[in-house]
C-alpha cells in the first residue's frame, strides 16, 4: 500500500519550497513532515527531496508529485459527487496543477485560459515559463501534466493537440531601421545590427535570418528575459526582435514600429500536449485552451 501522508508531505514540501510551510499546510510540525518524508526515502531507498532554500524535488521525486496530482484531481471530483465523504472540520486541500507554456504565448494569449480553468474549477496551477522548443521535456521528464510546445510529435504517453500557430514580426523603430537598413537587410547589415535575444535557448530571430535571407548570420544581441521587455526594447531603438502580432499590430499600425522587411512574418505552430493518465480530469483546461487559441492564433494547415 502506498503512504499517502508520506507521498502528501513531499509533495507539499516540494509545492511550498521548504519543510516549514509545508508544516504549516499540513497542520503538523516540521519535524513531522521532515520524519514523513525521511521514512519515505529510507523506504524507496532514493533521495526524493534536495534540501535547500527552497526545496527541490530529485527526478524521483517528480514523479511521485505528479501522481500526487492525480490522486489529488481524482479525489476533488469523487468529492464534488460525494462531500459527505469530508469529515466535519477538515481543512479544504487544493490540487495545485503543473504545465508548462512559452514565455510568449503566457503573454499573448495562455493567460486568458488558465484564468477561465481556475475561475470554473478549485484547483491551483503551477505555469512553468520556457522556450517553445524545449517545454516538452517537461512532460519527458514528468515534471508537468501538460504543456504547449512547437512538438508536434506526441511525448511518450502523452497526447498532442494542434492549437494553431503564433505569428512573428521582425521588428524595430523607424530611426533603428534608418539607422542600420538604409540600404535594406541584407547579410551585411544584419550582422551589425543589435538583435534582441530571450536568453541562450531562443533561436527565434536566427531562424527567421535564415528563412529570409537563405543563410546563416551571427550579430550583436542584447539579451531580455521578458515578452513585454521585447516590444518596449523595439519601441526604444534598443534593437531589432521577434515579437508576437498581439502585442506589435496597434505599434506597426501607428508607425510607432515597422516591419524591418516589410510582409516577412513568421509563424510558429504551437501543440498541446497532455499526459494521457490526466487527459480526462484535465479535459477542462484542455477546452480552454483550445478554445482560446482558436481566437488568438493563426489557423495552419
């Protein structure tokens, strides 16, 4: 039989980041929660939890937070059928959900479906930001229950939904282009031009060189973490970057920017994917997002 007071504290201490506020959720002492979690691993004969400010779960204990999830999914609805199963007095638990999505698309148009999950629902969620081509790795390594990525290919064991694609423009300030493409963009002048980079994964802006101009070029690159750093970035005549139409249309309609090659977009497909064994208690979240980026992406194929 499994321990589930055992498998709820680390899952809890993993949740909340240190063996104290995990105490404090569950309503024990830390020395309780830190005994739970030690008699599990000398069980398992695995390490689940690297202590540290915060906590963090090793690849074992990943997995059993996810099955957390799930028997957390599972129980809220045998409860929303059956709440004479909840004693008197019992403190209301939470399932918090992990997905993963692009830094982009939680800016452009993620955001709107998960509020509407989380409005409809009890549940928390958990978004992990990372780039498009590698947040399906979350899903291999059983750190998320879903995630959107540019894969279309299924994960093992998950399924894959097309959600569309989110559409690039190449962009910059009317003084940035006059600056630097005067005599148009061309390899040589592209490679003087500053670039505008998320951060060491983003291949968004070398992709698009190399669809436009037929090779490959490296340049000078300001580095910005952030979608909205981005747009404002180009607005400044900082640098030249690939922002997301949601956010650059009302700015390339005003003249505040312009297209560095005038019609050259880029599209991005993008895909849902959903670990199998929480497709049906996530079906909600899934129409959400489905439904949301059917309004917001551009349609493919």
């Amino acid at each position: 039989m499994l321990d589930y007071p055992s498998l709820y504290a680390v899952a809890t201490v993993v949740e909340t980041g240190s063996f104290e506020r995990a105490a404090n959720v569950l309503c024990v002492t830390p020395s309780a929660v830190s005994q739970r979690v030690k008699q599990l691993e000398d069980r398992l004969g695995a390490v689940l939890i690297v202590r540290g400010n915060p906590c963090v779960a090793t690849e074992q204990g990943e997995w059993l937070c996810r099955h957390m999830e799930r028997v957390g999914m599972l129980e809220s609805e045998l409860l929303a059928e059956l709440p004479a199963l909840i004693a008197p007095g019992t403190p209301r638990q939470r399932v918090t959900l992990h997905v993963a999505t692009n830094a982009d698309s939680l800016g452009t148009w993620f955001l709107e479906a998960v509020s509407n999950f989380a409005k409809a629902t009890n549940h928390l969620l958990h978004v992990t930001v990372d780039d498009q081509d590698h947040t399906a790795d979350w899903l291999r390594r059983g750190r998320v229950l879903a995630a959107v990525t540019a894969l279309e290919k299924p994960v093992q064991g998950c399924r894959s939904i097309s959600l569309g694609a989110i559409r690039y423009h190449a962009t910059a300030s009317p003084d940035f282009v006059a600056r630097y493409f005067c005599d148009g963009v061309t390899p040589q002048t592209i490679a003087d031009a500053p670039a505008l980079t998320f951060n060491q994964k983003d291949r968004l802006q070398s992709q698009w060189i190399r669809t436009v101009l037929g090779t490959d070029v490296s340049g000078p690159t300001h580095w910005l973490p952030s979608t909205q750093s981005f747009v404002d970035a180009s607005l400044s005549g900082m640098g030249w970057g690939m922002n997301p139409h949601q956010l650059v249309r009302e700015h390339l309609q005003a003249g505040r920017l312009v297209e560095i090659i005038p019609g050259a977009s880029f599209d991005v497909p993008l895909y849902w994917q959903v670990n199998r064994l929480a497709a049906d208690p996530l079906a909600l979240l899934t129409r959400q997002v489905v439904a949301t980026a059917g309004r917001e992406l551009i349609r493919v194929g």
